[in-house]
C-alpha cells in the first residue's frame, strides 16, 4: 500500500506542504498571527508559553516548538521572536538545527523596529519561502512512512466498544506494512496500565510505561490532587461512563495489538517503528501537540460525544461509534462506524476502508476540521508561571 507525500531534505515525508510562522512566544504570537493571515500555504499557531517559566517547563516549550518545525509536514519555517523571552532565537535556532536541516528564517521584533516592521519583513521572506516550496511535487512512498497518532476525547461507550477497537485493528494493520503508531494519553492508562506492560518487547519498556503512569499520579498527589477528581469528565459521565479505569480500558483498545517498542518523553521524537507510547496528558490539544512534536504527520481521533478539535500541523481524522453523535456533527466527524455495535463481525472490513482513508488523507484529500480551520493547540506544563 502507498500514498503520494513530501520527501524531506532530513529524509523524512510529510503528508502536507506548509510554512510555519512559529512564534517562540506568547509574546509574539500575535504577530505570527499577523504574518500568517497574510501568506497563503503558512500555518501557526497561539503560543501561550516561551517565557515566565522554570527550565523544566522552557524546556517542554523548546521541544514542542522544535517538533512542530520538524515535523515532515512543514517544508520550512519563519520563527518570530519578541526578544528577550526565554526561549531567546539563538536558543530556538540551534535546537530545530538539531532535528531537521529545512529552510528556516528568523524576525526578532525588538531588533526589527516592532510589529509593523516586522511584519512586513517575515510576510516577504514567508512568500519566499512559499515560492520555493510550490515547486516540490508529491512523490510516491510506502505506507511504513506514515506515522499516525491515536486520540480520543468526549468519549462514552461506544468509544469503548467500537471506535477504540477499530483503531486498534487500523493501528495493526499499519505496523504491520511497517509504520508507526503512537499511543498516548498516560493519564487514561490507570487501572489498565499492567495490560499495556505485559506487551512490551522486554520488561525494561515494560517498567517504562508502569513507571509513566506512576508518575503522573504522584506529580497530582504532590499539589494536593486527585486524577480522579477531575477524569473521567462530566462529559465522559454523561455518556455513561463512571469510572476513570472504564474509561483507560476503552482508551487502550486503541492500541490495537501489536508489542510496545518504545515509550517516550512528551515532544521527543519517535524513531522507532511500530507501535509506541509518548507521555502526554489526557487533554486532547496537549495530547495531539505532543504526539506532532514527537512526529506524527496524520492523526485518528475517536469521539464518542463529538469533538471540533483539530491541529495546525497534521490533520486529524475524527471517528464516532454513537449514531447520534454523528448526525448531529456531521460537520466535524469523518467517519460513522456506528454500525459495528450492530454487525461487529464487519471489523475487518472497516478497519480496512478506515485505512484506505487515512490514505486518502495522506494523499491530501482535507479533514472536516482542516475544512473549518480549526487549530488550537495545548502544550503540556509541569508547574506555574514565574
């Protein structure tokens, strides 16, 4: 099986074939802003971090800016800095520099003379650098060169039952051709977390993954906390689920299969094939966020209650077992497979055609949440502001 993308210079393929107006700020998110609305084939995104931070959380920040820059989907990108954040350009530059050797050009607003200047700087080198990139045409490569992230949000139960499942069996059948799939939401682990280790590929990963659910609970306790309190969601409970290891039973469905090769920090690049763990929250744009960084180019999202959620960088496919749900947001759902709470015995059927879609996509056929625009990101945060 093969799907027609974008072959890097640092030999990565991406599926789309974009510009990133980065802002390595809060501080200048509002010019990336600016820039981008003014160049066609540019995307961004709102930076709410980059500055007041302690190292741990500038360093979270600095990974997940360097992933989405690196992430095969960006053929090259323009970072905008304010000029005295925390995450200074020098810093930026040398990191993305260590990841991917694609185009990049750098505005700093405090040396540029201010936004207006700025902008009109980064607008003439951002359609530069889009020139350049209408010239790369999409080239034929075999599907061990997607990597595809698993999602899930607003569930109930038929996420759990069907959608999750059906993931799963996509996930098999992608590593299977030699691909990756990357697993995520730790949180959404518990009570289930000893499943998950028993398929690791050598006790080692094993205690990896019980080691990342561990943590995330102590780092709640710590503040006083409890995962509980907050996971499952009203929303989760709404639907019909009750209790957060119902909810990780469902979550870990989606994984399919398969042994666990690796499991990774938040943003860390994935440079194994097959399936995979990288440690993200359970909030679904930090979630999605993490696994781009880490270099996911497309994104399946199950949605038992009906989410718009999307992504800047890669698209996000979303997937609904609850018939309701899919007639009343058609709009922002791709895929009904409500019908195997009926006919489960159409499983392999469906994960096919599911396949077939996420090829499709990977050809360039747009998602419902491409179509409307949506790209709201969430990065992950290990304490408060400075």
């Amino acid at each position: 099986m093969n799907f027609w993308g974008y072959r890097r210079p640092d030999g990565k393929v991406g599926i789309r074939n974009k510009v990133l107006i980065l802002p390595a700020s809060v501080c200048a998110a509002d010019t990336a802003r600016i820039i981008s609305n003014q160049v066609e084939e540019t995307v961004t995104f709102h930076n709410q971090s980059g500055c007041s931070q302690v190292k741990s959380d500038l360093e979270l920040t600095m990974r997940t800016m360097v992933g989405f820059a690196a992430n095969p989907n960006i053929y090259g990108t323009v970072v905008v800095s304010l000029g005295c954040e925390g995450c200074q350009m020098d810093w930026v530059v040398e990191e993305i520099q260590k990841r991917t050797n694609k185009p990049i050009k750098t505005f700093i607003i405090q040396e540029c003379g201010g936004t207006i200047k700025t902008v009109e700087m980064a607008v003439r080198a951002a359609k530069e650098m889009v020139q350049e990139m209408s010239m790369q045409r999409r080239e034929e490569f075999p599907i061990s060169e997607l990597v595809l992230g698993t999602e899930c949000g607003g569930s109930d139960p038929t996420s759990g039952i069907a959608s999750n499942p059906l993931i799963g069996e996509v996930c098999d059948r992608l590593i299977d051709n030699g691909g990756t799939a990357i697993l995520s939401e730790v949180p959404e682990f518990i009570g289930g977390e000893h499943i998950l280790a028993h398929r690791a590929v050598t006790p080692e990963v094993g205690q990896q993954i019980l080691d990342v659910v561990h943590r995330f609970e102590d780092d709640m306790r710590r503040v006083g906390e409890e995962i509980r309190n907050g996971n499952p969601t009203p929303g989760n409970k709404a639907g019909g689920i009750t209790t957060l290891e119902e909810k990780s039973l469902g979550c870990i469905h989606k994984s399919g299969h398969r042994p666990i090769q690796a499991v990774y920090d938040y943003a860390v690049p994935v440079d194994k094939k097959g399936l995979v763990i990288v440690d993200t929250p359970g909030n679904d744009p930090s979630s999605l966020s993490g696994m781009v960084a880490s270099g996911a180019t497309v994104c399946i999202f199950s949605t038992g209650r009906g989410t718009p959620t999307g992504n800047p960088i890669a698209p996000v496919i979303k997937i609904t077992a609850n018939k309701i749900t899919y007639g009343k947001m058609s709009d922002n759902i791709d895929i009904d497979c409500s019908g195997l709470l009926e006919a489960p015995e159409n499983m392999p059927q469906m994960a096919d055609d599911t396949l077939q879609e996420i090829i499709n996509v990977a050809n360039g056929k747009i998602t419902k949440s491409e179509s409307l625009g949506f790209t709201e990101i969430a990065m992950a945060r290990v304490c408060n502001y400075v």
